[in-house]
C-alpha cells in the first residue's frame, strides 16, 4: 500500500465547508425582531450568490493555553487556542454578537478540561457507537474546539494501550458539531477551526517513533469534527436532524443518531425572545435518555436583560432538572463567584427512562 499523505483525513472531511445551503441570519435581527422565516431548503434560490458581502476581517486574536491532567505525571499535554475576532465594543458584534469572545466561555473551558472524562462516559449505550457532542452559538469556538482536541489529550493509560490496538478502527471516539446560526460568525467559526486544528496538529498526530503498520491511517481517529449552521427552535432543529442525521436512512423516533449524548453553550441567552427557541432546540436534540446539557451563563454580561430564573423557568417547562455546578454553594468564594455573574449548570432530563 502506498504511503498514505498525514493530512489526508483532515481534508477528506473539511470540517470547515458547508455542507448544504445556509440561510442568510444575522443574530441582530433577534432584536430588530426580523427574525427569519427560511428553513433549511436545498432548492432555495433566494439567496444570490453573487451578490455576498465580503467577509469581515477580525481585528483581534484571543489566546488561551491548557494544561490537560494526565495520568503520568512527567507527561505535561499543553492545548493552545488562538482565536481571531472582534473587540466586544466592536460595530461587528452589534449585528453579530458571537464575533467576540465572552466571559463565560472561560468557565465552561474550565470545567470541561477538568471534567472531559467524566463528560464523555455520561452516555448508558453499551454499542461503541461515538459519544456525540453538539456546541449550541459556538461563536469563536473556544468551548466546542477545545472539546474536539480534549480527545487526543486527555487518554487514561489503559485508554491509550487499548486505543493502541485498535489504531485502524474507522469509527472515531467521540463526534463534536460546532453550530451557529449567524452568517458572519460561521464564517468566522471556520476560519478558526481550520487555524486551531493546525496550530495543534502535533498533538493530532501519531509520533514520528510509531511502529505501526504504514497501512494504518496516520492520523489518530479519536475524535470526528465538523461545523454547520443551526438556527434555534423547534422547526430548526427538526430540519438540522433531517440534514444531519447521518448515514442512517432510519426515520424512527428512537434512532441514536438523531439525538446527542452531550450539548453545550455558553453566553447563548442575553434577551429573553432567545429562551424558548434555545430550549426548544436542546429538548428537540438532546438525547431523551441520558443525555447532557452543559451552560454557562453571565447575568451581568453587557446588554443582558435576561434574569436568570428565567432562563431556569423556561428549563423546567421543556421537563429538564438542573445541578449549578459553579459557584458551589458550600465554597467560600461562592458569594463572590454571585458577585461576579457567571454560573454553570448542568440540565438532564427530570424522568429518565
């Protein structure tokens, strides 16, 4: 067999292409109250494409470094972010609010990084079929990039010799969908992913010191990445399944590959009209059985109009309990952490099955 090119299965997949026809949206039009009536349509021409804006040029680049805990501790795994955007007085975020990097973000990285094991393992299928992972208003991409390269980060030592031997599996480990609904910041988003994935390909990569067989891909297959639009709301999100269900031909309600294992968003709620569509996304998405939503959320984030029972209101009439995971009550930096406005929390289904 010939030698197989590294960067081959990076760019079979081009996370960072469209995969069918988007709708021009703009995330001001939620104030303007425009709203938009177009669904996912593939024969849509009412968009004309010769007519496109070109595309924004970011003025900033936000830069972020995690340690990932490992099992050994000589071995010190470093993720770098560098994501390119807007300053948040910027007239870009008027219109498209995801151009710039939010508070919140932070401590949703945070947590993951700490936590990724315990995330992934949330799932009760026995299959060995893919935890799948979906970034609700990805914006920059921190949370959902991050996510993606926690996969090659963050193996146990019996992970690892297990994953050792089964190196030529097709099927990757976990899936991770980065969505926006913006025009202007999936442009962006992608524009990102495709830097990010280069400025840590090392880390994507098999050792140069890999006495694998040369048939084997050379690329270690943990984690599937992939970008698409998702407007919030129930018909939305019923039209994003049917887009992206994946290879399957099954309609049935119970079909896995309709649903994720793990969702989740940060900064996503600033006006109280994105509330319903939101929930409605994530009851309409996320997996009926186990399945996880991760959100962080700032109330004091400028032009934040939104309460935060509000938000935990409309959680609780979808059929969703909650855990706040930061600030802990106990802790004694919790009343500061209030003071500071930014809290994480985990939402399950109220009855699994």
């Amino acid at each position: 067999m010939s030698e197989q090119d590294p960067q081959s299965d990076s760019q079979e997949k081009q996370p960072t292409k469209p995969q069918h026809k988007e709708t021009k949206w703009y995330d001001a039009w939620i104030r303007w109250e425009k709203g938009s009536k177009e669904t996912y349509d593939d024969d849509d021409d009412e968009e004309n494409d010769d007519n496109e804006e070109p595309p924004l040029i970011p003025t900033d680049t936000y830069h972020s470094s995690y340690q990932v805990p490992s099992y050994n501790d000589d071995v010190k795994t470093i993720i770098n972010l560098e994501l390119r955007g807007f300053p948040s007085e910027s007239e870009a975020i008027w219109t498209s609010t995801g151009l710039t990097l939010w508070r919140s973000a932070e401590f949703l990285c945070d947590y993951l990084v700490k936590h990724y094991g315990n995330i992934v393992q949330l799932r009760n299928d026995d299959d060995n079929t893919p935890c799948r992972i979906l970034e609700v208003g990805s914006g920059l991409g921190r949370s959902g990039i991050l996510m993606h390269l926690l996969a090659y980060a963050s193996s146990s030592q019996q992970e690892e010799e297990e994953y050792a031997m089964t190196i030529c599996r097709q099927q990757p480990q976990q899936q991770v969908v980065l969505t926006d609904g913006d025009t202007d910041v999936l442009a962006q988003l992608r524009s990102n992913i495709q830097h990010n994935l280069e400025l840590n390909a090392k880390l994507l990569m098999i050792s140069d010191d890999d006495d694998r067989s040369s048939s084997c891909s050379h690329r270690k297959n943990k984690s599937d990445l992939s970008c698409h639009q998702l407007i919030w709301g129930k018909d939305h999100a019923k039209a994003f399944v049917h887009h992206h269900r994946g290879q399957t031909t099954d309609d049935s309600k119970d079909n896995a590959s309709s649903y994720f294992d793990v969702m989740i968003g940060s900064d996503l709620i600033y006006v109280a009209q994105v509330i319903e569509p939101l929930f409605e996304t994530v009851q309409t998405l996320l997996h009926p059985k186990h399945g996880v939503f991760l959100m962080a959320h700032c109330v004091r984030r400028q032009g934040n109009e939104v309460d935060l029972d509000m938000v935990l209101d409309q959680a609780r009439k979808v059929g969703l309990q909650y855990t706040q995971l930061h600030p802990k009550k106990h802790e004694k930096s919790c009343e500061n952490d209030q003071e500071e406005g930014i809290f994480l929390y985990q939402f399950e289904w109220s009855t699994k099955d």
